[in-house]
C-alpha cells in the first residue's frame, strides 16, 4: 500500500506491480511460455476456449473453440479465477495434463491428455494476393519481444515469395 501510494503521487501512468502480476507480464511480453497452446475467457464459472493457437499440442489434440474445459486432471474448474486456471494449464515442456471437455453435440465430457510444450507466440502474420500476388499483407496479432524480428521475417520472406525485387504494396494492420 505505502508503494502504490507513492507511486500515485509520481504520475497518472506509474502503478506498483505484485511480483505475481509482474511475472505474468514478462510472460506474456517475452512471446513463449510452456503450456497447451489455447486462446481461453471464462463463462459460467468453466474455461472456455476462443480459439487454439497454431501448431501447438492444444490443436494438434483436437481442442475446437467453445470447447468448454470443466476440470483439469480431474479437479473441477469451478471457483477458480481465469489466472488460477491458466496458471494450471501453463507448465514445464513435456509434462502432461488432462482436461475435461464439455463440448456441444457431445453427450459426455470428453477427457484429453495434453503435453505441454513451449508455445511461441506469433506476433507477425502475413500473405500476399492480388491479380499478381504483389499486395503484401502483414498482421501484427501482439506486441511482444518476437515483433520486431518476426516483422523484418515477413517482409524477406513477402518479396522473396513474390518473386520480384519488392511488393508493389504492403498493408500493415494490427
């Protein structure tokens, strides 16, 4: 509290951070982390998957968006917060996890055994189109310490595809 108080008094941007959340941001700005691969928000009280990230052991293991997650080596999810529950999902590359699945058009859970891995997080997404496939388009999904070579990798690798000395247009969205 006394830290939180003088940082108030610095500026409207500063802010003390616990070590916990700290830890969590370092995670998320470094662009790897060990775990399952999973896009996830919490509804009702379950996990529930947004998406799984490419090329990871969630989608490599059949886990579909809206799948709901009720339990996690057969602890229920129920009364945990969205952080407890990631943090239970994320761990050390080769260690194994199961969840239990609430999925739509099942009529029982369905329980998947998942090994985790190291998940890197792309920041930059791209493909070319047009009539001569010479329009460029590069998507930065995140911020994080990957984006900046992950963006000069998908400008070589536009004009490399393209085939000529340069795109004749590149589209940076984010």
């Amino acid at each position: 509290a006394a830290l939180a108080g003088m940082l108030t008094s610095l500026d409207p941007h500063s802010s003390y951070m616990p070590p916990k959340n700290f830890e969590d941001m370092r995670v998320e700005t470094k662009g790897e982390f060990g775990g399952l691969g999973i896009e996830v928000t919490m509804e009702d009280g379950l996990v529930k998957v947004i998406a799984p990230i490419d090329d990871t052991p969630a989608q490599r293991a059949g886990i579909r968006p809206n799948d709901l997650i009720s339990h996690l080596d057969d602890e229920p999810i129920r009364g945990l917060t969205l952080s407890d529950a990631v943090e239970r999902m994320r761990g050390k590359r080769g260690t194994k996890i199961e969840l239990s699945i609430i999925r739509v058009g099942e009529d029982e859970p369905i329980k998947i055994t998942i090994t985790r891995d190291i998940i890197k997080i792309r920041a930059v997404r791209y493909n070319h189109e047009g009539a001569d496939d010479t329009i460029g388009y590069i998507r930065i999904t995140t911020f994080n310490a990957q984006t900046t070579r992950n963006l000069k990798k998908a400008f070589n690798a536009l004009n490399a595809e393209i085939g000529k000395p340069s795109a004749e247009t590149i589209v940076i969205t984010s």
